[in-house]
C-alpha cells in the first residue's frame, strides 16, 4: 500500500491564483481530513470527511474548498490564494473519526506571494 | 489560552536519559492522542489513550484524567528519538482533534 500520498511536495503561488492539493489514500479509509500547520501554532482542521459524498468544515475552512466524489480521494482547494495561506498542508486518514491510529501524507509545503 | 498546553517547548538530552513531556488540557475529552513528527515532517500516530496507561517498545503514555493531564516517557533515548512530539484531544462529540504545539526533543549522542 502506499499509504497517503500528497501532490505536490511543494508550491509558490502569486496572490489570487487557484490551485488544488491533491490527497489519495489506498486504504479504504472512510475518513479523511485536511490540516494546515504553522510556525507556533498546533495542527488545524481545515475541512473533513466522513465518507465520500460528506464534508465538513473545521476549524479554519475560509478560503478553502473540498469535495470527496471517491472514497479514495479528497481533493483541497484554494479559490483565490492569500499569503495568509502560507503553510504546510497534511492530509490524513484512518478507518473511522475516532480510531487511534491516523495515518498522515508527506505534507504539502505551499507559498504565497 | 490554549486548550492543549505542552511542556516543555524544547527539549534536550543525552543518549540514555529518561524523557518525559507533558501535556495538559483544559476541556473534557473522550480520548487523547500522542504524535511524533520526524525532522522531514512526516507525521506518525504514537498512542490513543482514555485512560490509564500504554506502552510501545520504549515508550510510555499516561492519562490522568481527573487531573486533565498526560504524560509521554522515552527510556533509554536514543538520537534516532529526535523529533517534535504533539499531544491532541478529542473532544466527546468527536467531530475534531484540538492539538498542542508540539514539543522539539533534541537527543545528543
């Protein structure tokens, strides 16, 4: 298995442009989830979802899109980039919202200019 | 204030000393995780508690949750050990995990 995987590894972006980050998981996980990690701050949900055709947002869901067609995929996406967008992304999954292990993609390392 | 506070910030030892790292909340919980991230950033899950006390190879968490407090122990730490160590909760209704901002260890050789 190859576990989550995250495209791309990292990402500059001018203010105003769009683009998506990609999630995929191959371990039938029905949860998933997007956090933002920044400098002096713990982790932070973005947006989550419970199965495919369900989202939610988190904590921090402003300027952020996210649909779940697939049970596989979760794509996330960024409609007018901010610099206050600067982060690293994890995307991650686990079986059900509650279970103990959660299993984390590589990150997404993302600038904006 | 933080609903997750972890100490110590920044933490450096010697090959083979005892670690311990705290975490303390402040809301009721239903579990509290434990997560390690390598210095390449990858995250992986270490312990779920709810109560009591588990242990895996070296290390060690406990939950007291009268007191709303955790604790991680590393024996005999090693430097492949260095990482940043993240405490997260998650609330009863469950929705999401509330996370600290981590504690950097630094083990020396």
């Amino acid at each position: 298995n190859a576990g989550v995987t995250q495209t791309p590894k990292f990402q500059v972006l001018k203010t105003g442009q769009s683009m998506t980050l990609q999630c995929a998981q191959d371990m039938n996980h029905e949860y998933m989830s997007w956090y933002r990690q920044d400098p002096g701050m713990g982790l932070r949900l973005i947006h989550y979802s419970v199965g495919a055709g369900i989202t939610d947002q988190g904590e921090v869901p402003n300027g952020y899109n996210v649909s779940r067609s697939t049970t596989e995929d979760f794509p996330l996406r960024l409609l007018s980039a901010a610099p206050s967008q600067t982060s690293v992304y994890f995307c991650a999954s686990s079986y059900w919202q509650g279970q103990e292990t959660q299993y984390f993609g590589p990150g997404t390392r993302l600038l904006v200019l | 204030k933080n609903e997750v506070e972890q100490s110590p910030q920044n933490l450096t030892a010697q090959e083979g000393e005892f670690i311990t790292i705290n975490c303390s909340y402040s809301v009721g919980i239903s579990a509290l995780h434990w997560l390690q991230q390598h210095p390449g950033g990858g995250i992986v899950s270490l312990f779920m508690l709810s109560s009591g006390k588990k242990k895996h190879g070296r290390l060690i968490a406990t939950i007291n949750i009268q007191e709303k407090h955790s604790s991680l122990h590393i024996t005999a730490s090693h430097p492949r050990d260095s990482a940043v160590y993240i405490c997260a909760v998650r609330r009863p209704s469950g929705s999401r995990l509330t996370f600290g901002e981590g504690t950097q260890l630094t083990v020396n050789p």
